[in-house]
C-alpha cells in the first residue's frame, strides 16, 4: 500500500460514488490524503491501513431502531466495544441493531464493509442521525472509507465537522461511550 495526496490521477476502474466523494472533498478545498487496498476483512489488513495512513480507523456502525424507521450512523474508536444499551440510553431510542445492506445503499449508497461519514452526501432527505463519540473529536485526523471498501482517506477531523458536514446538511451529536464490560 502507497500514501497519496488527493484523488486518484486515473478515474478508470472507480465507482462513481467514490469519485463524487472526491469531487466533494475537492470543491470544499478539504485537504486528504489516500491509500487504496484489497477489502479488508480482518483486524490485521486494518492495522496494516492504519500505519499507511497513519491513523486510527474509527468504526462506522449504522444503526436503527427496531421499527427500522430511526437510521444513526455512529462513529467510534475502534478499540472500544459496541453496547447497544449504552448508547440506546443516551439518544433515547429503544433498543438498537445494525441496520441491512438495503437501508445502507438506500440511505448512503454504501455497501456493506464501506459504511462512512462520507456516504451523508448521498442523504439528501437527512433520514440518519450522525453519532460521534467524544473521543473521535479529540483525534486530529478521521480515517474513513471514501464509500468504498477498497479505499482509506485521512482528513483532519475538523474539516470533517466544520466543512463537510455542513456542506452536506448534516448536524452531528456528540456521545460518550465506555465500551467496557
């Protein structure tokens, strides 16, 4: 894997979700910085990104209600453990999963293995919630997938909060998650 600044020279062979997701980042004069990899399917290939990239890979969990009619997208340090109780109590919502790879495409148009911050853009009726842990703002950059799983992006977390999210309509809430047992 190889670090670069900024979106790939050849589009040849990408998505178009990836390339809006540049196309975005570009016209914000977000600065970012890409690796681009196989699918990752276990801790260690995420390892191997976080040192390309030199960051930490936040878990991107989208969530919903059980009546599937509340979607929150939740971004949390990857070393924590989930415990739905323990957010279901802070946003006040009965009891919570991970929503299907339906509602993903539907609301995100992102796969499974591809969730990310970057798929709001694609939320244009604003139908999911965005959860940050209070521990992702304190980190200067955020990892993520640019809606894809065979790319990372690095971005400093506070052009994430004050120029992409805004751009996009999304507002966020901040949680705090102990993720112990």
């Amino acid at each position: 894997m190889e670090l670069f600044e900024g979106r790939p020279a050849d589009p040849e062979g990408r998505l178009p979700r990836e390339m809006r997701v540049y196309d975005c980042l570009d016209s914000l004069g977000i600065h970012y910085f890409r690796t681009d990899h196989e699918p990752v399917e276990t801790m260690e290939k995420c390892r191997e990104i976080d040192a390309v990239l030199e960051g930490v890979l936040c878990k991107n969990l989208f969530l919903c209600n059980r009546q599937k009619t509340n979607f929150y997208l939740l971004l949390m340090p990857d070393d924590k453990k989930f415990k739905t109780k323990e957010l279901s109590s802070q946003i006040g919502s009965a009891r919570l999963s991970f929503a299907d790879a339906e509602a993903m495409l539907k609301y995100l148009d992102i796969e499974p293995g591809a969730v990310s911050v970057m798929g709001l853009m694609n939320d244009k009726e604003k139908d999911v919630q965005l959860l940050i842990d209070e521990d992702v703002l304190k980190e200067e950059y955020l990892c993520c997938h640019p809606c894809v799983c065979t790319s990372s992006l690095k971005i400093k977390t506070e052009d994430v909060v004050r120029k992409f999210l805004p751009s996009v309509g999304h507002e966020y809430r901040t949680v705090h998650l102990v993720g112990e047992d």
